[in-house]
C-alpha cells in the first residue's frame, strides 16, 4: 500500500492536509485544482504551538 498527501484549500489561505492511499487517489480522480469535499470525524485533535 502507497500513500499520498492530499492538501485541500478549505477557505482562502485555509488548508487542510491528510494522507490517503494513492488507489483512493485516484479512484476519487484527484487532481490539481478539483473540487474536493472533506470530511472530519475524530474524538480528539491537538494543535501546538511553542
């Protein structure tokens, strides 16, 4: 299994960025500049900053 990072701009300036297999890549026909919709589930998320 290969995988990919997929960078999403969710608002201007606003990016969301995930890994994803590189077969679901291209069975979602990613490709520069397509729209893309995301979808955030998770119990729990940290954001740091020092």
């Amino acid at each position: 299994m290969v995988n990919t990072e997929v960078t999403l701009e969710i608002a201007p300036g606003v990016e969301v960025t995930s890994v994803i297999t590189k077969s679901s890549a291209e069975k979602l026909q990613l490709s520069l500049n397509k729209e893309a919709y995301i979808v955030i589930k998770a119990t729990d998320v940290m954001v740091a900053v020092e």
